[in-house]
C-alpha cells in the first residue's frame, strides 16, 4: 500500500469513514488500480456495504475485466465515490472501449463531479459511430455545462429526434440553449457570469450575489450565511423588480406550511402589497414563497414540479451545493449553508460562545421587521463587481420571454462558474 493511502487507512481503522473517503478523494486518480480497488474493498467492508465489496473484489484479481470493472465503477457512483469510480471507468474503457455502460457510467461520474469539459472529451473519444442517441444528448448537456453553448448549439442541430422516453431531455437542452442566446445579448456568460449561468441552466432569475470574497473563490455564492431582515428585505426587494420587468402580475402570495416559509411569504406580501392565501396546488396566478425549499414536505414539492399558467415560485435562500428538488423561478441569494434569522444560534461572549435562542415571535411580527427593513443593499468587501438595480432589471427585461418555460427541473452542478466549497 503506497504512502498516498495512509491517512486514509488510519482514519479507517479510527471508524472515521467519512475523514477516509476525504482523504482517499485527492490521491484516487494517482493510484496503481490494484491499490485503489483493495482499499475499496477495505472501505466497503468497513462501511457494510455488500454490492460495493461484492464487485471491487470481482474487479481485484488484476484490474483487466472490462466488464468486472464497468460494475464496480457503477457501485461507486451508486454509493457517492464518483471521484474513485473515474479512473476505475478510465480503464475499463481502455480495456474494452466496445463497453458501452462503462462509457455511460464514466459520464455519469464526471458529471457527479462536475467535471463536464472531460465529460465530453471523453464522450468524443469513446462515442459509437453513428453516435447512440443517448450518446449525443449527453454531448450537448455536458458541452451546455462546461461554458461552451457553441459546441453544444452546433451538436444539438445534429441530434436527431428522440424517442418518447427521451423526449424530455431533448426538450430540456433545447430550453437551455435558448436561454443562453438570451443572456448572451446582455451578459457576458463567461466563468464569473453566475446570474447568466444560473437562468442559462435553471431557467431562474438570481436575485442578489454576495458582495464578499468574489475575488476569492465565491463568485457571487455565500459559504456560510447567517441571514438577517435586511437580507430578506433585499430578496423580495428584487422580487418586486423582476415581476415588473417581465410585465408578470401575480394576484395573490400563496403560503406554505412551514414557519420558515410563512414569514417569508407574509414578509413579501407586505412589500409587494398583494393578499395571501393558503397554498394550493394547481393554482394560478400567485407567487408561491419559499424561505428554503429543501424544507419543504416531499408531497408539497412535487406539486411545485410542473409549471401552472401564472405560477411563480419564489425562494429566498437556495443551496447551489445539494439544489432543492425543483428549482425556483426567482432565487433571493445563493448559499452553501444558511442560519435563518429567526433560528437558533450562536453568539461571541464576554466569556465566548454563548446559545442566541430562536426567535419564537408570531410569524406576522416578524415578517412585519422585514418588510420594514432597508433593503439597501450590503457594500460588502469592495472587491464584487457591482451588481445594480438597472442591471438586474435589463437582465429580466431582455431575457424574459424565455422564462417560466418548461418544468422546474433542477440542475445538480455549478456549472461553468465555480465557486469554493468547504466540506
């Protein structure tokens, strides 16, 4: 076993799987296979995970069975170790490049880690000839997401028409690149362009970008945000803009259950002057508003899935590193890890950290601190580009007859801008 694996073989033998998995993530790709897949083994046995040690001992013997390889590369990415899965799929495919699964499971581990430039480098090297359909749409998406629309508008005039399962997908790309023509007009969709990525891939509007560390990893995301009023008031602040800019005239706020999404829901009905309602499914016409819908009830969420005429979801505090199950069609701010104002927290002391209680007022009142609050936006480090209201408002208005279009499927990658992830 070379030195590349002993921090990850101690923290093992300590139980601590997940410092393990940490630790092997930068060397798997550095590895001779045997040692890799070993360690796999190890893994696997010490997390209890049968199918993955079934099909890493399979592939052992010596590291050449195209398809003992392609099913312990398939294990990997099942069990969330895309990163070992890339290099045990390499060699398949170097083995036996006629597998054709293992080609579809590298893709699907590149994906995972968002590596989408080598997606379709390898797409290009391994692709059947004439290409499966499958094969071609997953040129165009990756190509989509790895910043390059020309490529992926060059491949999707040669994709030819799907089948009914894959319909769909088809459709997705297509919605995609028309996006991207839109923001192309008006912004620059270049590695830092996060609001003309985010509509491009999403097809939602970003409402705010932090105004800290741009310059130095974060591109307009937060990492860790304890939020506040003033925040929330800035959200639904642009809110108000982008209805306007898009000509959209919604008649009602609709509430969800949650605490969370009820103060928010109250707080933008305020601001934008419009009555609430208990949220409906099928209902068109309203702003539904959400504080984080990753919160919200599973049954609730696949109602939000398919788009109603005039239905227009709204969510103040997105998670761009595990996205909600549908995506917004307004995002107030981008985050990795939120405290909302209300919740429970922690504070520095006279005696250091000390527990701030959550907040347990009546909803309305604190809604109602909201709306009052200056929604002037935080100057922030000085060090982001400046994000202004006419800015934002051209973005919507030039862009806006391609919004609110197909449904709200979420995309599991950053996309073209990267931005620094702390595990």
């Amino acid at each position: 076993m070379t030195i590349e694996l002993n921090e990850a073989r101690e923290l093992l033998a300590q139980g601590d799987l997940g410092g393990s998995v940490r630790s092997l993530r930068p060397v798997a790709e550095q590895l001779p296979l045997p040692e890799l897949v070993t360690f796999l083994i190890e893994l696997a046995d010490a997390a209890e995970l049968e199918p993955l040690a079934t099909s890493a001992r399979a592939a052992l013997p010596d590291a050449t069975d195209a398809r003992a390889l392609t099913m312990l590369g398939y294990d990997c990415v099942e069990y969330g170790l895309s990163f070992a899965a890339v290099p045990v799929l390499h060699e398949a495919l170097r083995v036996d490049s006629t597998v054709r699964q293992a080609l579809a499971e590298l893709v699907a581990a590149l994906e995972d880690e968002h590596r989408h430039a080598e997606a379709v480098e390898v797409l290009g090297r391994y692709a059947s000839s004439p290409r499966e359909w499958a094969e071609h749409y997953l040129l165009v998406y990756n190509s989509i997401l790895a910043g390059d629309p020309a490529t992926a508008r060059a491949e999707f005039a040669d994709l030819p028409e799907p089948d009914d399962d894959w319909v769909f997908a088809r459709d997705r790309v297509s919605r995609m690149l028309i996006r991207a023509d839109r923001a192309a007009a008006v912004s620059t969709l270049d590695h830092r362009d996060l609001r003309g990525w985010q509509f491009t891939l999403t097809g939602g509007y970003l409402a705010t970008m932090s105004p800290y560390g741009f310059d130095a990893g974060m591109t307009g995301r937060w990492a860790y945000l304890g939020d506040n009023a003033a925040l929330c008031r800035y959200s639904i602040h642009r809110v108000g803009l982008a209805l306007s800019a898009a000509g959209r005239a919604p008649r009602t706020v609709s509430l969800l259950p949650d605490r969370a999404d009820r103060i928010i829901g109250l707080a933008t009905a305020r601001v934008l002057d419009l009555p609430t309602q208990e949220y409906e499914p099928g209902t068109p016409d309203t702003l539904v508003a959400a504080y984080d819908l990753r919160t919200v009830d599973p049954d609730l969420i696949v109602t939000l899935h398919e788009r109603i005429p005039g239905q227009i979801l709204f969510e103040h505090a997105t998670c761009w590193t595990q996205p909600p199950p549908v995506t917004a069609d307004i995002s107030g701010l981008l985050h990795q890890t939120v405290i909302a104002p209300w919740a429970p927290t922690q504070r520095v002391g006279e005696n250091g950290l000390e527990p701030v209680p959550a907040d347990d007022r009546p909803e309305s009142e604190i809604a109602a601190e909201i709306a009052a609050a200056d929604p002037t936006p935080d100057s922030g480090d000085g060090e982001t580009p400046p994000d202004l209201d006419p800015t934002f408002t051209t973005f919507v208005s030039t862009t806006a007859d391609a919004w609110l279009l197909g449904p709200r499927t979420p995309v599991r990658s950053p996309g073209p801008v990267r931005s620094s992830y702390f595990g």
